[in-house]
C-alpha cells in the first residue's frame, strides 16, 4: 500500500480552507505557519446558512482581498451528505469566481492531522506519549448502524508549530478512506499491531473524532493490544489542518479542476466492495469463456 506524506512548510502563501463534512463548520485564513483567523462552529443543519457568511467575516477581519488570495483547500470528506456538499459548492464557486487554484483535502486526514498536538504531547497534555517515536492515528467519522468513515495514519516525534505538515516521513497515510465496520476494523487494526515490528511498531494508538458510539470498540482494541497504549480523543478537525494540508498540494504545483471537484461520496462497506470485486471477476472469467 502506497503511502502519502506531507513534507516540508509549504511555499507561504494565504490560503482559504473550509470543511463543512462534520457537525462543524471548519474554516481558517492561514499563511504559512500562522493562523489568521479560524472557526469551529457546531451547526450542522445551519451550514449552508453560515458558511459564506463565516467566510466573508474572516477576510473582512483580516483586510484580505479575493485577489490577494494564493489558493482555496476544500474538505471534500468523506462524511455528511449534504454538508460535504457545501464546502464542495463553495469552493468550487470561488475557484471560478476567484480565478484561483482549488485542492481538496480528505477529511479524514484533516480530523487525524488535527489531532497530532495531542498526540505528541500525551494523554495528560504532559510529556509526550512518542517525543522521538511513532504514534498512530486513527480517525473516526461515525456512519451509523456500528459503522465508521476512518483510515490510519501514522505520525513520526513532536507535531509541528503553527499549520505547516512536517518534515518528510513524519506524516504518512497507511490505510485509504473508506467506510467500515467498527468490529472488523478493530480487529483489523488489532492485527496490524500484532505484525508491526521494529519503527514500524507505534508507541501509541489514537481514536480521535466521533466516538460517543464507538467507546466500547476502543475499549476492546486496547484489550487485544494490551502492549500498546490506546487513547481515545473526542474531537473535532480544524480548519488549519485543511489549510495545512490543502497548502503542501498547491505548494507542489498541485490543483484541481474546479469544474469537475466532487465531493469524496465513501457509501460502500469493505463487505460491498469485496462482493462487486467477485462480480467483476466472475464477469471476466465468463467473458473469457465467451
């Protein structure tokens, strides 16, 4: 599995993020390791009702003008139906309006780099749990009926200061977006730690995000993975850690075409995915019959 790193402190440009993919409206004004301005707003029904408007009043506070702009960073889930659709409408009006480069950035990883300061710094906000070592994180979105929205990732000594990703090697994905069964992800993380070995082996575990349903399963991952602290974090990701990500793409010459920017709509269960893999290979082995 390919892995996906966030490297280096970006190219200092002013970038306009928002996420609308949870409860909370996520949006920040950031220029290279500083933060401008930034929202945390739990209004999920009154997203499409706030959100442009949150928006205006941080470039007003600011004095910043549309022009003076380096690039928009969109949460483009996955998540909520209809509010990941929001952030999604938003940017890609801007873009066009603007006339400025539009990334997106998954949510998930969003939610899990927001998470990072506390990580580093430990359960109790005292010394570090990893201060040279390695944690992973987890994020989690709850779906519904015992499933979640989540991936793994994993961070490599302290977070970094202000909103700029870290050193290469220090941020990287190992486990893809997707929709899960908490039971079997669980477990499927639980093996994983089984077979990590060596600085692949993390020195802690963090569920962060939504977890009022999925405490139980928490609990149990710790229970199969006695020999590694599990953390679980309450929390809600933050606009900075979309700027912060969305600002490595467009530091990298990256963009995306604003006329086809789509939210990420992660429906299926591995159980779904799996059975349409059998169906097309069966369909291949028939036509080869043919």
């Amino acid at each position: 599995m390919g892995e996906l790193t966030t490297q280096g402190s970006g190219d200092g440009r002013l970038v306009l993020a928002v996420d609308t993919s949870t409860a909370a409206l996520a949006a920040a004004l950031v220029q290279g390791g500083e933060v401008l301005r930034e929202v945390q707003s739990l209004a999920e029904r009154n997203h499409s009702v706030h959100t442009v408007s949150a928006v205006q009043t941080m470039l007003e506070e600011c004095g910043v003008k549309p022009e003076e702009l380096g690039g928009l960073a969109i949460g483009r889930g996955p998540g909520s139906y209809t509010g990941m659709r929001i952030a999604v409408s938003l940017g890609k009006t801007l873009a066009w309006a603007w006339d400025k480069p539009l990334v997106g950035v998954s949510s998930l990883e969003a939610l899990a780099y927001s998470a990072w300061p506390a990580a580093s710094a430990g359960p109790d906000g005292s010394e570090a749990d990893v201060p040279s070592g390695r944690a992973w994180i987890v994020p989690i979105m709850d779906a519904r009926r015992g499933q979640a929205y989540t991936a793994r990732f994993a961070a490599a000594g302290a977070a970094p200061e202000g909103a700029n990703p870290a050193a290469d090697g220090a941020w990287t994905r190992q486990a893809p977006d997707g929709i899960r069964l908490m039971r079997e992800w669980v477990d499927e993380l639980a093996a994983a730690l089984g077979a990590a070995e060596g600085p692949s082996r993390p020195d802690a575990v963090w569920l962060v995000g939504e977890l009022a349903q999925h405490e139980a399963e928490a609990g149990r991952l710790q229970a199969l993975c006695p020999g590694v602290p599990v953390h679980a974090l309450p929390l809600w990701l933050e606009g900075r850690a979309v700027a912060a990500l969305g600002a490595k793409r467009l530091a990298a010459g990256e963009r995306d075409d604003a006329h086809a920017f789509a939210p990420n709509y992660t429906q299926l269960t591995e159980a779904e995915v799996k059975l349409q893999e059998k169906q097309a290979a069966e369909g291949a082995v028939r036509d080869d019959a043919n």
